[in-house]
C-alpha cells in the first residue's frame, strides 16, 4: 500500500515562510501542490493500484481528485487518516459543505463535524495510528491501495517526516520506503 501525502496547500507556503501558523482553515493547494499532485499520480500509475482513500481535508480531496482522474479510480473517504488537529488549516470543512464541493464522492460516513474540537496530543495520534494499523493487519486487499493524508499521520505511523506530494510505501510489517519525493 502507499501512502501520498497531499500537494502543498496556501498554510504549507506561509508556515514554511515564517514558522507562524496563518489562520488559514481547510486550505486549498496552490499550483505547485497540483503540479506535485499530478507528479505522484505518473508515479502511481504503474503500481497496479485499485482503490484510492483520502482524509476529508480540503487538500487531500484535490490531491485525490487529481490520482482519480489519472488513475480511472473513485475516491473514498476515511477521517481515520486525516491530519493532526493542531493548526488553525486542521480545523475542517462541514460534511453537508463537502458534498456540495464534491458532489461525486459519499460523506454518509463522515459526521457533520469530523474533525476533533481540540488539539490532538502525540499520544491520541499514536492511538489513531495504532487502529489504522490494526485494520491494515486484518485486511487482505490492502497492497492496492493509495491512502491520500498527511505530514502528521504519516510521520506517526511510519516515523517518517515527509514533504507535500511525497509517496511512501509501506509493506507488511514495520518497513516503509520512500518510492517518490517531489523535486526541490
């Protein structure tokens, strides 16, 4: 299975520019976050990939979009791999407000507010982890899978720290590899 983390959205620009966090809830990729989208969908497109899954996030949802429309595949949604609830970009964007923007993708399973009210410590993302991973040691189909998330749940399941638009797959077991990184 892989795991994508989403095209650089407006925060990632500014937080990257000034280490302060702008206010910017549920933002939107920039050009070069589509760019980078649209690099890691050619990178997937070989890997025999049947089923893609992504976080609710504004960001994800347009990286995902971009992999659907590249790969032939529809996108399913799963709040368990969204993003650490930290930053004012974590606080999300209504379910009944989500399926006006994509009316195509299925939010019955998303509660209207599907993000936490407060901060998420390092210790409930590890929990959260720690069910994705359990789900993963019982399925049997999940090696065909792109799941579309963050810097946050990423770095929590697999220790890895990765930018926006990098692939990684994770195999069985505690190995994860970086397969595709954008260019600088």
């Amino acid at each position: 299975m892989y795991l994508l983390r989403h095209g650089q959205s407006e925060f990632n620009v500014h937080f990257a520019a000034t280490r302060i966090d702008p206010g910017i809830e549920d933002p939107a990729l920039t050009e070069i976050g589509r760019d980078q989208a649209r690099a890691a969908a050619e990178a997937l497109s070989t890997r025999g990939l049947t089923r893609i899954v992504a976080s609710p996030y504004r960001r994800t949802l347009e990286t995902a979009s971009v992999l659907a429309e590249r790969l032939g595949l529809p996108v399913e949604i799963d709040s368990l791999v969204r993003e650490r609830c930290w930053f004012v970009c974590d606080v999300g964007t209504p379910a009944s407000l989500l399926r006006t923007q994509w009316p195509t993708l299925d939010f019955d399973r998303l509660g209207e507010r599907w993000w936490p009210a407060q901060g998420e410590s390092e210790a409930q993302l590890a929990a959260r982890c720690g069910v994705f991973a359990s789900r993963l040691h019982r399925a049997t189909d999940w090696g065909e899978t792109v799941y579309v998330s963050h810097w946050g749940f990423i770095r929590g399941l697999t220790g890895l720290a990765v930018g926006n638009g990098t692939v990684v797959e994770l195999r069985p077991g505690p190995d994860a590899s970086v397969v595709h990184a954008p260019e600088p």
